[in-house]
C-alpha cells in the first residue's frame, strides 16, 4: 500500500476516536442523583431532548430512477431459530442486484444536501451494504423487503480498506473490540442527521441469517459454534453446525503467532494474553488478544478466511439518528450495534432474530439514546448495554439510556448491561416493559434483568433505575451458569445466574473465555421497583422463575495479574423495593449472594412471602 492511501486509511480510523474525545463531545457528569424521584426527572429531560432528532430536505430519491428494480423469489428451506427450519422466500436466482441502485440513489442525494431516498413495496436483492450518509433518509415503504444476500463475500467487496486475500473491509466493532471486517448490511461511519424509517412492520429488512450460502448448507449462523452455557434449556447448538467445521470458536490457522504480530511483547506478557493451549487462536479469542497485545486496528484484519459475523445494521460516530418503524429479521450477528453515537432513537421498530447472538439492541459508548415502543423478539439479549472491552476503551462510557414502552418476547435478557462494559455504564432507565416470555414451553427467556462483567470485562456500572416491568409468563424454571475457573471458591449448586433467575447480577461471567484477568468490576446504585412476575406450569413444574434473585459480585480469586492486587469491591446499594416475583422453584434459595453489601428488600414479595430486609454476602 502506498503512503498517501495508507495515511488516509489510518486518519479514517482515527476519526471516530477524535471526535468522541473531542471535549464538547463530553459533557461534565452530573452529581449522583440524591433520590430515585431525581432520576426519573432525569430520563424524561432525556427522552424529552430526543423527541425529533432529525430533520431534512423535502425531496425524493426514488431507487428505481437510478436502476434498482424488484426481484422474483423462491422458497427454500431456512433456518428461523437455534433449533426450526421453515421455509421461506429468498431472491430468485435471475435477482437483479440492487447494490449499485441504491447506492446511488443515497450518493445523489446526500450530493443534493439531503432529503429521502425511497424503497417501494415489493422484494429487492442487495447483495452488498447499504451505507447511510449525512442528511439521507433512507425509507422503506409499506410491503418493501429486502433481501440482503446471504453470501459472506459480498460483504468484502465494497469496503474501504484493501485487505488482499481477505477482501476489500469495513471498519467495525466486533463484541466490543475494533477490527476490519465483513461490512454490516446498513452501515455509517462519522455521518450526521440519518434516519432509517419503514411505513411499517410489512417494511423488512432481511438479513437472511439462516438461509444457506453453500451445498453444504452451512449459513451465517453456522459460524457461531459450540455453546458453552451449562444446563441449557434450547439452543445447545448452532443451526446447520457440523462437527469438525470451522467457526469462530476453533483455532483458525490464518492468525499469526503473537510474537510475530506484536513482537514488542515479552515472554511473560505474550503467555498472560494467550493462556493454555491454543484456544486463543480462534477468530473470536484473538480479536481479544490483539486488543491485549495494543496491536492498531488496521493490523486487526478479519473478513475472508475469518468466522466474524457482522452485525446487521451498524453505525460508528453518527449524531442525530433516527430508526423507526421497520422490521428487521434473520440477522447474521447483533441486530443493531450503534457504537459512539450520540442522540440516537430507535422507536417502534420490530426486532426479530432468534438466531445465534441476535442482540435485538446493543447501544455502545453512546451517550443520549432513547429505546421507545421496540418489540424484540431476540436469540440472545434483547437489549444489551455496552461499553468496549480489553483495551479498546477510547470511546469512554455509555450514559445517559432510556428504554420505555417496550416488549420483549424472548432471549438470554430482555435488559442486559454488558458483558463488554469496559468503558463503564450510568445513567440508564428502563421503565414500563413488559417481557412477555411467549416462547416459554419451549425457548424460555433467561433472565429479565441482567447485568454481565468480570476480571477481564472491569469497567463500571452505576446508577441503572427500572420500574413498572410485567413478567406473566415468568424466566426460565431451571438454573444455567457458565462453567467457573479451577479452584473458584464458588458453590455452583442451584446457581442461575446464566439462566433460572429473575435478576441476575453476574460478576464472574464466562471467566474461562478471557485470559486476562486484571480488571475488577465496580457495581453500583441500583434501583428496581413496581416489577411483577406470573408463574407458569411445565414438565409438571410451576413457578415463575427458578431464584428470584442471583447476585454474584466480583471474584477476587479469578485475579491473574501482578501483585499488588487492585481492590475487589463487592456489588454494593442495590435496592428492590415493591415487587411481586411469584414462586421460585427453589423456594429454599430464592435469593442467591455472593460479595454483595447491603441488599436492601422493601415490601418484596418471594413465594408469597413479604420480605424487608437488607442482605450481605
């Protein structure tokens, strides 16, 4: 690569950076708030500002004026979950690619100073992104469907980074650490006043996750691999996964050795990161490691040869952002992962995708975000709270959340903070939701609120309010956890804090999955009230839940850095003050602690049991 390109490149990934730590871009942090009733002053200022975050031209861009034209399909056979195939439509194999249409319907417009750019009903095959900028709106009228084609290599042509064998890549966030990478289907990167609308929820934008891209009949979803959570209920494995395949889980011989890639390490410094064998050599473990290791973005190179899925529609340093109104399905990866965006609404969108890690919502080290009247219906956390991770923290925190009005179907959370919160979390509010579980029999939700972090993950999580949640069909009746580390002073009997409790605080999880472990978490100011959870009958089993409660606080054991250990502070002014959380299973261990000061009950109802107390452990 030649120097000017090669300076150009870099400037372009410098300058989402940049501009987040700008400092008009960082506002001073409030003082804590003095008292709950603050709070919720603070989330209605919140949604308030949010209320009309966009604004443009009023002209048209019609996709078909500059060569788009819609699609014939076919039915194949898909998967639609961890476990179900069906059949659905997918473009015909005369489809006419829409790529270069609406590519340049969103170029003339942008070109113009902004206006809409419109979809019309219909299907329409694109196989290659989107890619959203300043002052566009791009609009999906009613019963337009796009088919986002369901081949990995089409999301390695269009990039703008050369990358050789490994295609022409985006740079993205994949779990919370930077890479170039396979480009998402909707993307933006530094744009300003976007909106992505649909008419309606016939207005789809298809991901085709589980549709095969080979005779083999290997998907998207392929790639994810194993699963590692113990006892678990439903999605033991990966649609169309085939023993022996590779996936992002299995050591893959294209990444370099780090003594190679990061020859500044020493010894000691290189076996922290890599830990035994060669695990860390697998796409999803050395992304990490080159996080670790300091290794620059632009030598983090996936795409061709790699097993990283991109998430479906993924925005880097955008302001004044609108998502409204549409459909998004079959996602390869997380469903929407906004990272450094500021003032960002997403309103009534339905979020449908039950496949390996479709997150319905991941908002990372974004600041002033409002979740309104979304219905998610997810294969992992509905909405997920992030905030980096390993040493891809320039970003700094997320702050400043609400998520109101919302319903959750199914997923491992229906609101999650973390796991990747390196970067630190406050100020989120989530209010009048409910999780309504439909999907119980067979495809429990988890957990209702979730929290996740460990040694490795650190970070912060302070002042996270919620009130006024229904659960009438209740959590997942059995106890799941992630496997612990050898010697963990740890009693996993009963523990649910994978799956099985109603709030789960997991402050050791997937400990294994990171060799790193230097990094205590701080756990904070916690407030939930007015939540109510149904109970439910299966297998000749009634509860609403397995614990009510399981709060695992950091694990100062799990600590493999140099001595002197850093404070290992325990999860500290919790409170949950009237709720009703029906009938655990485990009515002898409805409340599940571990490092945990001052958990204070007010008027908390467990098994019909009124309870006023404040724990420790």
């Amino acid at each position: 690569m030649n120097a000017p390109r090669q300076l150009r490149r870099r400037k372009l990934l410098q300058a989402g950076a940049a501009a987040l730590l700008a400092p008009q871009w960082l506002p001073a942090l409030a003082a804590s708030p003095p008292s709950r009733a603050n709070a919720w002053r603070r989330a209605d200022a919140i949604a308030a500002a949010l209320r009309a975050p966009v604004s443009f031209r009023n002209e048209d861009f019609l996709v078909t004026d500059f060569g788009a034209r819609p699609c014939g399909t076919k039915t194949v056979k898909a998967w639609v979950t961890h476990d179900d195939q069906e059949l659905v439509p997918t473009q015909a194999d005369d489809a006419h690619d829409c790529y270069a249409g609406f590519k340049a319907a969103i170029d003339a417009c942008a070109a113009a100073g902004g206006g809409r750019v419109v979809i019309p009903k219909g299907y329409w095959y694109c196989a290659g992104p989107l890619v959203l900028r300043s002052n566009v709106h791009v609009h999906l009228q009613a019963g337009a469907h796009i088919l986002f084609s369901q081949y990995p290599d089409d999301y390695a042509r269009h990039g703008d980074f050369d990358c050789g064998a490994n295609g022409k890549l985006v740079l993205s966030r994949w779990q919370s650490n930077d890479c170039l990478n396979y480009s998402p289907m909707v993307y933006a990167v530094n744009a300003r006043n976007i909106a992505l609308t649909g008419e309606d929820w016939t207005s789809k934008l298809d991901g085709q996750g589980g549709v095969a891209f080979n005779e083999a009949g290997d998907c998207w979803w392929s790639w994810k691999g194993r699963n590692r959570t113990m006892n678990a209920v439903s999605q033991t494995t990966a649609p169309g996964y085939k023993e022996g395949q590779p996936t992002q889980v299995v050591p893959n011989p294209l990444n370099k050795p780090l003594a190679e890639i990061a020859p500044g390490l020493n010894a000691t410094q290189r076996k922290l990161i890599e830990g035994e064998g060669d695990k860390w050599r697998s796409d999803e473990r050395y992304l990490p490691a080159l996080s670790e290791a300091g290794v620059p973005v632009e030598q983090r190179v996936f795409g061709k040869g790699h097993y990283l899925r991109p998430p479906m529609i993924h925005f880097i340093n955008c302001s004044n952002v609108l998502l409204q109104g549409y459909h998004v399905q079959n996602t390869p990866f997380w469903q929407h992962h906004p990272v450094t965006c500021r003032n960002l609404v997403i309103r009534k969108v339905h979020a449908e995708s039950r496949g390996p890690n479709s997150d319905g919502f991941d908002p990372e080290a974004c600041d002033h975000v409002l979740v309104e009247d979304c219905v998610f219906d997810s294969g992992d956390d509905c909405i997920a709270v992030k905030a980096g991770k390993n040493r891809d923290v320039q970003y700094g925190p997320t702050r400043n959340i609400v998520i109101q009005g919302c319903t959750m179907h199914s997923g491992h959370g229906a609101v999650t903070l973390g796991s990747e919160m390196a970067g630190g979390i406050e100020h989120v509010y989530a209010r009048d939701l409910v999780f309504e579980n439909v999907h119980w029999k067979t495809d429990p939700l988890n957990i209702a609120i979730r929290l996740k972090t460990n040694m490795n993950r650190g970070g912060y999580l302070r002042h996270f309010y919620v009130k006024n949640v229904k659960i009438p069909n209740g959590v997942q009746l059995s106890p799941s956890h992630y496997a612990l580390l050898p010697g963990s002073p740890i009693d996993t009997k009963g523990l649910a804090t994978a799956a099985g409790a109603v709030v789960s605080f997991d402050c050791d999880y997937q400990p294994g999955a990171d060799s790193v472990r230097i990094r205590p978490p701080e756990v904070s100011d916690v407030h939930i009230e007015n939540l109510t959870v149904g109970n439910v009958t299966k297998g000749g089993t009634s509860g609403s839940c397995y614990q009510a409660i399981a709060i695992l606080g950091p694990v100062a054991s799990d600590y493999n850095g140099p001595q002197p250990a850093p404070p290992v502070l325990p999860v500290r002014r919790v409170t949950i003050s009237n709720c009703d959380f029906g009938n655990p299973v485990n009515a002898a261990q409805p409340v599940w602690l571990y490092n945990v000061a001052g958990l204070a009950l007010e008027n908390v109802r467990i098994g019909g049991k009124v309870l006023k107390a404040t724990l420790s452990a």
